[in-house]
C-alpha cells in the first residue's frame, strides 16, 4: 500500500518525483491520517495540494487527510553516517572491520557516489552496495550509486577492540569554608558551601555562598489568587555565579529587604530540574562570605574516553595544503603544539544558566591542526530534544529532521572531549560564545575542559586593519571561501583563517 501511495505522489508532480514517505500517522479518535513526505527539490503549494489529491483516495471517506513536506538535501557527511548504519545493521563483518578512510562519499550531479572498502573474503561488493542503497533511499532523495573496493588490509591486521570499560568515576563537589557567618534569618549555622561552578546536580538541600550581584523583587499568584512576593537573585563566589529565587516569608519581610548588591550571603535551599534546567531555591538566607584571598581549587574530570563511540573524527585532506604549508613558512609555534578550531550551532544564544534556561547544541564542527597542517575532522549534529524554532531553521539550514537521529549531549561530547584532549582551543568568539556551551555541557558530564584558548576576533583586530571583524570579512581578507552559518564550515574557515594569522605574528598570542 504504501509503495502505491507513494507511486501516486510522485506522479502528481515533477518536484515530487524523488521524494520518499517519511512517515503515515492514524489518529483514530480524531479520525485524521497525516502523511509526512520528504523532497530534495523546491516545491509550492500546487505540488502540495497535487500531493494531496493523489493521497485522498487511498484513505477512507469519514477521515480527514493532512500532509506535510519538507525539503531535505543531504550533504557527504549525512550520507556517511547512514552507509555506517547499513552496514552495522546488516553486514556486521564489513562493519566491525571499518577504518577511518574506508567510506568515501562525494556529490554529483545526480546525487552521491560512495565506495566502501571490503575485504576479498566477505560479501560481495553488489550485494553490499544494493543493500545500502536501499537503506539510503528511505531515508534521503535523489539517486545513490557506490562501488565496493577491495581493502589493502589482510586478516591479520585486524585487530579487534575490547569492549570499553564503564568507568564509574564520581566528580567530588569542591567546597570552601565560610567566613564571617551570621544569622539574618535561619537558625542552623553552615561551616561549608558548594562552588557554585560544581552546582549541577540535585538535591534537596545544598548551600552555597556568594556575592549579590543582582537583587530584584518580583510578585507572584499563589493557587489562592493571592500575589506574593519573592526575590530574583543572581551571586559570584568567583567560579560562577548563579540565579537564585526566593519566595519571601512575611515574618522576615523585613531583614530580607535590607538585602543589596555587593552584600555576602549564604544561601540553604534545593536545587531541582524545572522545564528541562536545574533551579535553586533558596529556603532560608544568612550573611557569610567566601575566605579572603579565595583561590578556586581544579576541579577534577572524568578520564578522557579510551574509544570512541557515537562520532569518530575523519582524516582531512585538501591539496591546497600542498602548497600552502611548505615547512619553511610554517612557524615553529604552529608545529610544536596541536590545536582543535571549533564552531557551534544552537538554538539561541543564551550561552549562561543565570539568564534563564541554557540554549543548546544542535550541531558541532571541529578540526584538528597537527604540525602546521589541517590533519583531521570532528562533525555531527546534536539532537536536541526541544523543537527546533523557524528561525534558527532559516538561519542555520538545519530542521527537525537532521537533528531526530543524531546522538544527544550526553552522547555526543565525551567524544568530543577526547578529540580535544591535548589541544589548545581555536574558534572565532570562542571566550565569548562557543567555549561557553562546550564548557557547560561537558561540565555536566564530568568532563572539564582545559581553558587555554584562542580566539581569532581579537587577533584579527590585532594584526588586520578591516571595516568589521565578522567571520565571512575576516574570511574575505584571505580569499577564504564557504558556506556561513554551517558548523562544520564556520570552522573549516576558521582554521584556514587561524593558520594565516599565525604566519602573519608568528608566534601564538597569549591564551586565555
């Protein structure tokens, strides 16, 4: 049934000759059915109400019929990451026996073409390349066509990894011990507080100690109808500051509203999830201040992951490095240290937990810099568990759909992390953007990134004189070329741009 339906709607429309149902939904109670297609090409409303008249016949009369396109164009790595999954679901020998470098995709003019390297023993290569083109085209439009290549390797090189260790490894929560305490309105005394950077997880009662640096009060309606008042705090014990809310008891009205900014306080309260984000409440509020001359123990990080496991970085080849990276204007700083330029994609731009609930990664781009020269590739998207605003869709080309498979945070940044490992961070608006998010997200999972960081906004200011010192004018100074606002572009650019800064100083700037 569903090859006829989907037969009818490519034949109601030339822009819809290549498009594949997505997915057929019955909702009985309501009686609708909803059909979900998907289209590489640019339709209109004519195709879509064509569409609809080649549905109708093939749904009862008593129900209603809604359907939905959206255009989607794959790129290489998209296609990539499908011909893994054909394979780890259907030729598991071929799959378990994959290096990097051995699925290569590129696009042509009528769609992809691939090859994937096998060995002599296994399946053969028209076997293999039927099956993952049917794979391909349930997923994606257009025409798929590879070809299977015998791989160089033998038997014996194959070395078959053992199964990862789960490591159980637990973050001790760094405390400081509280100076100056005195009551204002509680009865119990607190001798330690939590860093507030170390205030990820939940718990009913947790005190923490900091500077006010914002205080306002705010009304609220209890269930009664009744309008209270609470306050809207924000405090810095200097290795973060954090939102804090409190709900005002009448009987200490008054001691609280002596509360300004600039004083010390401690705070007891919950910390809890609430639409996705963790809140602290404050239950009760004294005077007490971090120690003088407080210097922030190092936190401590989960190991970094021996195996990667949701996103392995590829090699990286452009013969432009040919020519541009001749030893001799390499500059030694460039090839003493390795360096990972990164760029982000997110659903806004909320990159702090103190102005309310943290945007999020919707995709990561990275490459890696190792002896002067552009050595290897980090790209995936994020799922990120929220739906995706038109906005961000119209402004990053990424929707719903790019994201519905990928791995979320919790999958995607330990190998992150370990790509990392090592480097000094690279990214336009790195400190004041990128590093934030990474930073966050990974510090929930216990891994702590290193802080040394470039960023190239102040070193293009530094060594160019410009008219403005975004991405795309910085890019044009050198006639750097790519696609903007696409991680995995943003970053290539980036990188190319770090290179020829470095060439022009010839020595790194300080890290920040």
């Amino acid at each position: 049934m569903s090859g006829e339906i989907l037969g009818a709607i490519r034949a109601s429309s030339q822009n819809l000759s290549n498009a594949i149902l997505h997915s057929v939904t019955v909702e009985r109670a309501s009686r609708t059915v909803t059909v979900d297609l998907v289209t590489d090409r640019t339709f209109g409303e004519n195709d879509k109400s064509a569409a609809l008249s080649a549905v109708k016949p093939f749904v009862p009369e008593y129900f209603n019929c809604n359907l939905n396109i959206i255009k989607l164009s794959p790129d290489c790595e998209m296609v990539k990451r499908k011909i893994e999954e054909a394979l780890s679901v259907n030729f598991k020998a071929v799959y378990v026996t994959l290096k990097e470098g051995d699925i290569t995709v590129e696009k042509t003019d009528y769609g992809f073409y691939y090859t994937v390297a096998i060995m002599q023993f296994m399946q053969t290569g028209q076997e293999v390349t039927k099956r993952i083109n049917e794979y391909l085209s349930t997923n994606f439009c257009g025409e798929f066509r590879g070809a299977c290549v015998t791989s160089q390797r033998s038997v014996e090189d194959i070395t078959v990894e053992e199964k990862p260790d789960e490591i159980d490894f637990e973050i001790p929560v760094r405390t400081f011990e509280i100076d100056g305490f005195k009551f204002l309105e509680g009865t119990k005394k607190h001798a330690k507080a939590v860093y507030l950077a170390d205030l990820n997880f939940a718990s009913n009662e947790v005190v923490v100690c900091g500077v006010i640096e914002q205080i306002n009060e705010r009304e609220y309606t209890n269930k009664k109808g009744v309008q209270k008042p609470y306050l809207s705090l924000v405090i810095s014990d200097t290795t973060a500051a954090v939102h804090i809310t409190y709900f005002i008891r009448q009987k200490s009205y008054d001691k609280i509203k002596q509360l300004k900014v600039g004083d010390s306080i401690v705070c007891c309260g919950s910390n809890e999830m609430f639409n996705g984000s963790l809140r602290y409440t404050a239950d009760v509020i004294d005077y007490g201040k971090y120690p003088n001359g407080f210097v922030p123990q190092k936190r401590a990080s989960k190991p970094v992951p021996k195996y990667y496991h949701y996103v392995k970085p590829q090699p990286y080849f452009n013969i432009e490095q040919t020519d541009l990276f001749k030893t001799d204007v390499i500059p030694e700083c460039l090839k003493n240290n390795t360096f990972v330029v990164l760029d982000l994609e997110t659903t806004g731009l909320n990159s702090s937990p103190i102005s309310g609930s943290m945007d999020r990664i919707i995709e990561i781009g990275a490459y890696k810099i190792a002896d002067g020269k552009i050595s290897e590739s980090f790209s995936t998207f994020i799922n990120p568990q929220k739906k995706l605003s038109d906005e961000i869709t119209r402004l990053t080309g990424i929707n719903e759909d790019m994201v519905a498979d990928a791995p979320t945070y919790e999958q995607a940044l330990p190998d992150f992390y370990k790509f990392c490992s090592g480097s000094i961070l690279v990214g336009h608006n790195i400190v004041g953007f990128d590093f934030k998010f990474v930073d966050y997200y990974c510090s929930l999972l216990g891994y702590i990134l290193d802080r040394k960081m470039i960023d190239t906004i102040p070193l293009s200011q530094e060594l160019l004189f410009l008219s403005n010192y975004k991405l795309n004018t910085v890019a044009d100074k050198f006639n750097i070329t790519f696609n903007h606002h696409r991680a995995i572009d943003d970053a290539l650019a980036t990188a190319k741009i770090f290179i020829e800064l470095i060439k022009i100083k010839k020595s790194l700037p300080r890290l920040g």
